[in-house]
C-alpha cells in the first residue's frame, strides 16, 4: 500500500503493468530461447572450419564448448536485433545513466 501511494497507482493500475511486463517478458525469453538453439550440423560445420583450434581433440570432445559458444553468438544477435527492432517502433530517450560510474 505504501508503494501505491508513493507510486500514486492504484492496485489495478499496478496489476495492468505488470501483466504487460510479463508479457513481454515470456516474449523475448521464447524467441532469444527459440533463436539460441544450436543444430548438430552447426557444430560440425563450426569445427571443420575452426580445425586449427582444435588441433588432436576429436569434435565428441570439443561438442558442449562449441553449441556453448555458438548459442551464446546467436543470443547476442537475437538481443541485438530485438532491440534494433524496437528502436526503429518508438523515439528513445535516456533520461538517466545508471552504469557504474555514471552520475
């Protein structure tokens, strides 16, 4: 109750937001999840052309680290371009910095 007064929501208004907050939020999770996904074919292809760095280490023994390392690079692609998406919808503006460091 003290949140909604300070916030001057009331407790529907409060439950809208946050619904929409969820959302959005299963959105992205099933689409960077769905974009993340990492086929056997992706793998082998990847060792073939990255054989130098995996000199004498068979491609069952490098597996994990390659699917590890490939969905990590399609997440941050996915990330990249959903954002890129939404910049392109609305004006963006940044009110206040709050990295480390930042004032």
């Amino acid at each position: 109750q003290v949140f909604l007064r300070a916030s001057d929501l009331t407790e529907e208004e409060l439950l809208v937001v946050l619904r929409r907050m969820l959302r959005v939020q299963r959105f992205l999770d099933s689409r960077v999840r769905f974009a993340s996904q990492v086929k056997s074919g992706e793998i082998e292809a990847y060792y073939k052309s990255h054989a130098d760095e995996f000199t004498g280490r068979k491609l069952e023994a490098v597996r994990d680290a390659i699917k590890t390392h490939l969905s990590k690079k399609k997440t941050e692609s996915e990330v990249k371009q959903v954002v890129a998406e939404l910049r392109s919808r609305a004006d963006i503006r940044i009110l206040e910095d709050f990295s480390m460091g930042g004032s």
